[in-house]
C-alpha cells in the first residue's frame, strides 16, 4: 500500500552553482535555508503522492525531494498504492470535476469509497511517522489519509493541490463540497496560482507556482551540434554522420495513409532551417490543437490568396513586417506547423488522448493539399524518458515561435519551458498561460484561442516582428529566471514548511532529547 521511493542521483546544488547565471539563485536557496530550516530541525518531512512516475507531480518530485535534503530538511517521498481501480476511478472523476468536466453525481457510496481507501492509507503510512514529522500530501488522492493521520496523531499538516479552476461551476462546487471536510484539517494548503484557492480555504493558502531544472535533458543548454544531433538520432532530420547513436525507437509523423510513418516522409522537416510554428503537449482537446491547426492554415490560405510582395498588403493582413515585405512574404511561404505529443500508443490507457489525437488527425486529412504539405504531426516516443525530453528540448529550440494555445491551462509547463529557452511564445488567456506571459512583454496571448482568425492575426504578426521577438523571447527567459526555476520553488516550500512547523506545538524529537 506504501512505497518510499528513492530519489534517485540528483544534481546538486554545487552542480547549478558552475553556471555564474544561476548562482546567485543557488546562493540565496542556501542562505535562506539556514533561516528557515531551523525550526524544522528534527523533524523529517513526508512528502505523499499517488504516483512515483508519469504525470507532473511525479516528475517534479525527486527534484524537490532531493533539494530539500541537500538543504538540510530530512524528507522522504512516499507513494500511496491503493488496489481498489474503483478509487482512481473516483479520484479521476473528482479531477474533472475541479476543471469543469465529466458527469457532475457523486454518491454516498463514493464517500465511503474514498474514506475506507484513506483509512487503510493512513494504517499503512502511520508506522513510519512520528507527531513531530511534517506531513505535505499532493492532490486528491491522498488528501483523505492525510486528514485521517491529522486526527491520530496531530502532527502538521499541508495539502498542495496542483489543480484549480478560475471559476466556480456547479461541478468545481460539487468537487470542493466532497473534497472541504478533508481539506479543512490541514494547517496551510498550497495552490499553484491564487485564482484556484477554494473560498474556504483563503485564510489558510499559500501560492506556489511550479518551476523547471534548468539541467534538466528538457532544459538544458544544447549546443548546435547537439541539437542537430538530437534531431538526426530522433530522426526527425536527415544527416550523414552524427556523434551519437540513434534513438529506440524514433519519432514519427503522421502519413496521407492515416498511419504513422517516419518523420523525414513524405520530405524532409526542414529543421532547423524551416521557419516553424511548434506546439508540444499532450493530445488533449483543451490544448487548442484544431483552433491551431485551423489558425495556421488560414494564414497561409491567406497568404496564398495575396499577390506577391510589391511593398504592400491586399488588405488580409498588414505585416509589421513592412521594412522587409519580400523577407516576410518568403517566411509565410517556408513556415511550417509542427504539432508534436507523445506517441498515441504511450498513452493507450488515455482514451480522451486517443479520442483528441484522431480529431486533430482528422482537421489535418481535410486541409488544402498546399497547406497539408506544411503541417507534420509528431508521435514522440515515451520509451526513455531522457530520449524524449531532449527531442522536445530540441524541437523547441528549432521553433520561430512555440505555441500553446490552450483553451484551459492549469500552469502550462511547455511555455516555462519555451521561455527559459528564449523561443517566443503564443500563448493565450488561459489562466495559467496569462500568469505567465505578459501580452507583448514575453510573448504574445490570443484573447480566444478558439478563433482561428485571431490565431492566424497572432501568428502573422509575431512571424514578422523580428525585432520584438528577439525582446519577447530574453524578457521571457528573465521571467523564468526570476519567477519559475527550482530554487525560487525550494525556497518557498521551506517558507511554508517553516510557517507550518513554527505554528505547530507538536514536540520536536532534536528539542525533546
Ligand atoms: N511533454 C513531454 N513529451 C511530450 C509532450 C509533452 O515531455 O511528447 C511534457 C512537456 O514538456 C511538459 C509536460 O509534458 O513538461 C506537460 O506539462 P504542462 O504543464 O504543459 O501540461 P499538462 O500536461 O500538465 O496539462
């Protein structure tokens, strides 16, 4: 029922303190830490989740787990492992229901599903914890457990909930009124953006965003060579001879036939030489992919329809580009639209992902021959995870813009990342994507990512603003620097944890002995 998992080899902070960029960040984690770890002293913090991998708390997790150790704050990582498919059931339902989806009924039998799982949760982590621990549990799984072990044992308690809604609906209300008599135990809960912090909870929540490694393979510095290397090992472009072995197995693309094929067929991508409009995220309709899709074909119909460049426009767009007509008009004709997520077969268990992969699929069969040319769907294999990280790494670093134009957007890690690598983003309101790109200071935001015409506006325009995309794209990597990197992250989880464990008068065993 419980696993404790090991956080495997970390990089350590003397490891990000090489780059002169980082340390000043790596420093005031380390002086910051001194302060705030000592009222945790003694105490061993349990961070608890549902899963040890797949799904972004699980892949932020060894990270954060392993810092906080190196900062001196003893932690462990548990992982909760119910047997009942019943409970995930219940959990996924309750997911949907925070983001407005799904059948809003949840029945008394539920209750009792969810508070027997809990119970045997708590049975099973309970031998491993003392009253002075600190208890820090993730999403909704295992809120219940921790609310439970509240009770028997009094220790402190946070609950970090990485999901949320800007709004309140009849379904998130249904959500929060099932979720509230567990939520209310915890001594501070933690939302990733203000918005989604239930009313109820408002005198008790703090605000953590997330952030990425910067040394991640997903974010790291790729020299040209290594991104040419990537894309030929991930054969996503064709060279004769590269320094390292090829990829097992390779990205593919989507063929005329309907199957997947490789991602140099029909023709070459043209990467990195191609002007390229790049979307990366999972195949879920909420993502935006058709309104994309349909954005990016009417800019180039568009741009078809128009006469060649004399220094003027016939009125469907007037380019900003107006210094260099010629220059732009040569963009529109080479740009391509790359839509790139995991492989569908990864994500067989994911009906919804297989559902959106096809609709898009279908959006692409009925485009304009012409247009069709210029739009490849990518297959990402998930095999290795390194693999795939560096191939989003790359297909990234190859783009003229990366955009993500999702409809909702709880954070939206693929603009962090697209930002920390200086690619101008498109992003659009969505709450998530709002807190991090300021209109026409890190990138661009569509008001209605479902208007197609509004998306090829956005798109035209940033296509042939070159000047401002090169501020767009260093004001965004600043902001990340500044705003969403582990160690701002680390430092505001031992700031809560310090809050927490200040409040609780729960004997301390370094104190007691
Ligand atoms: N991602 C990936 N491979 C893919 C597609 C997406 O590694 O083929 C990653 C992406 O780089 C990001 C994460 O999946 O780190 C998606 O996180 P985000 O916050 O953008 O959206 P979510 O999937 O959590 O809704």
């Amino acid at each position: 029922m419980i696993e404790i998992v090991d956080p495997h080899k970390p990089t350590t902070l003397d490891d990000y303190a090489e780059y002169i960029q980082l340390r000043p960040s790596v420093e005031e984690l380390r002086e910051e830490a001194e302060r705030l770890t000592t009222p945790l002293e003694g105490r061993t913090l349990w961070m608890v989740n549902s899963t040890a991998s797949g799904g972004g708390v699980a892949e932020m997790m060894p990270k954060l787990v392993a810092l906080l150790n190196e900062l001196g704050l003893d932690t462990e990582w548990a992982v909760i492992q119910p047997q009942a498919q019943r409970f995930f059931d219940l959990t996924k339902h309750l997911h949907n229901l925070i983001h407005d989806s799904g059948p809003s009924r949840l029945s008394g039998g539920d209750r009792a599903l969810y508070e027997s799982v809990s119970e045997d949760a708590a049975d099973a982590l309970e031998p491993y914890l003392s009253e002075s621990d600190l208890l820090a549990v993730h999403d909704p799984q295992p809120l219940g457990m921790g609310a439970i072990l509240k009770d028997r044992l009094g220790l402190p308690t946070l609950w970090r909930c990485h999901i949320g809604l800007d709004r309140q609906t009849d379904h998130t209300r249904a959500a929060w009124d099932f979720l509230r008599p567990f939520a209310e135990k915890y001594d501070r809960t933690v939302f990733s953006i203000s918005d989604y912090v239930p009313e109820f909870l408002d005198e008790q929540a703090s605000v953590i965003p997330p952030a990425i490694d910067p040394l991640s393979h997903k974010n790291r510095d790729l020299s040209v060579h290594k991104v040419s290397g990537v894309l030929a090992n991930a054969g996503l472009a064709r060279y004769s001879e590269v320094l390292t072995p090829d990829f097992e197995p390779q990205a593919e693309r989507l063929q005329t036939s309907g199957d997947l094929g490789p991602a140099t067929s029909p023709g070459d991508l043209g990467l990195p030489f191609r002007p390229a409009v790049t979307q990366i995220s999972r195949w879920d309709r909420l993502k935006g992919w058709v309104p994309l899709l349909q954005g990016f074909a009417r800019m180039k119909e568009r741009h078809y329809a128009k006469d060649a460049p004399s220094g003027g426009s016939n009125g469907a767009f007037v380019s900003a580009d107006e210094e260099h007509p010629e220059r732009h008009h040569r963009r529109l004709d080479l740009v391509r639209l790359i839509l790139a997520g995991p492989d569908p077969e990864s994500v067989a268990d994911d009906p919804e992902g297989q559902a959106a992969f096809e609709q898009i699929c279908l959006q692409w069969k009925k485009l304009d021959p012409r247009v069709q040319r210029d739009v490849a769907i990518l297959a990402l294999p998930m095999d290795s995870r390194k693999e795939n990280a560096l191939m989003v790494n790359a297909l990234q670093r190859c783009a003229t813009v990366v955009a993500q134009n999702s409809l909702q957007e709880g954070f939206g890690l693929t603009a962090t990342e697209a930002m920390w690598k200086s690619c101008p983003v498109m992003g659009t309101r969505a709450v998530g994507l709002r807190t991090q790109i300021r209109d026409g200071v890190d990138g661009r935001l569509v008001e209605n990512a479902e208007d197609a015409d509004e998306v090829a506006e956005t798109l035209d325009a940033m296509l042939s603003a070159g000047r401002e995309r090169q501020a767009w794209a260093r004001n965004a990597r600043r902001r990340v620097a500044d705003e969403y990197l582990v160690f701002g992250q680390a430092e505001r989880w031992l700031e809560t944890l310090a809050r927490v464990g200040e409040a609780s008068a729960a004997p301390v065993r370094a104190a007691a002995s």
